[in-house]
C-alpha cells in the first residue's frame, strides 16, 4: 500500500493473531493495551506499507524508502493519545510543548487506533498539522473521529 496523508486504512485481523493456547478474547484485550501492541505494530507496519522501514531511531520508528520522511509510531487507545516523544512521557517525565512542536515540525506520525482490535486503524499525519491541530501535543479519545476521520 502507498502512503497517503489523512488517509485512515483499516485492518481486520480476526483469526490472525494468536500465541499458544492463550484464549484469542484474552490476546485481543492485551492488544488494546498499546504498550502491548506497539512492538507488534512497529514490525507490522513495513509489510502493510512496503515503503516504510522500521528503524527505531531517537525521535522516530520508521522513515520512508523513497523519500527518507521520519515518522513515528503512536498508539490510540480508550485513553486516547499524545504525539510527545516518549522521553516526555511517563512517571516522573514533563512534556515540554515547545520542545515536541519543534520535533514535530520535522517528523510526521503513523497513529494506529487499536481501541477496537482486532480491527487496526492506521493513519499518518504531517506533524506540523499535528501542532496546527493538537497544540496541547494529546487527542482525547472523544476526538478520535478528528484524528482518524
């Protein structure tokens, strides 16, 4: 699949994800949890969209093959998402708006909506449209049809 912004593509993967003999109602709750599910998506994303590639790089997951764009990774889930760089987020961590508004302004972001999985949502967002539409850097789960259309 070609990249396009704004563009939300879904993905259905019922009867795709499994692990053992662990209840599939038990694997797609987990998959909610998007700590659970970004190292999945991450890997995931390059086989979906052939032009990227999965570099976990500071500041960024995946850059473009063709065009060396940097984007980053960020899950939306029932509490909805924030575009900070993960070193903002956390315990004991500050988000510095000015901060993640420059880095934004040099990145665009994948957000994938895993709130109905396995139904995977995926959408990729210039960054500064980001700053422009989310200046606080967090989407509340409410806005999520802003986000994903």
């Amino acid at each position: 699949m070609q990249i396009e912004l704004n563009k939300t593509y879904e993905f259905d993967l019922t009867g795709k994800v499994q692990f053992g003999d662990m209840p599939v109602e038990l694997l797609h709750r987990l998959f909610t949890d998007g700590r659970v599910a970004s190292k999945f998506l991450e890997h995931t994303l390059p086989t979906w969209f052939e032009d990227l590639k999965f570099v976990d790089a500071k500041g960024y997951d995946h850059i473009s093959k063709t065009t060396n764009r940097k984007y980053d990774l960020k899950g939306f889930t029932p509490r909805g998402a924030c575009y900070a760089p993960s070193e903002m987020l956390g315990k004991g961590r500050k988000i510095i708006e000015a901060d993640v508004h420059a880095h934004a302004r040099t990145i665009d972001y994948v957000f994938s909506d895993i709130t109905e999985f396995p139904k995977v949502r995926i959408v990729f967002k210039s960054g500064a449209d980001m700053v422009e539409q989310f200046p606080n850097t967090k989407i509340k789960y409410n806005e999520r049809s802003k986000l994903f259309g």
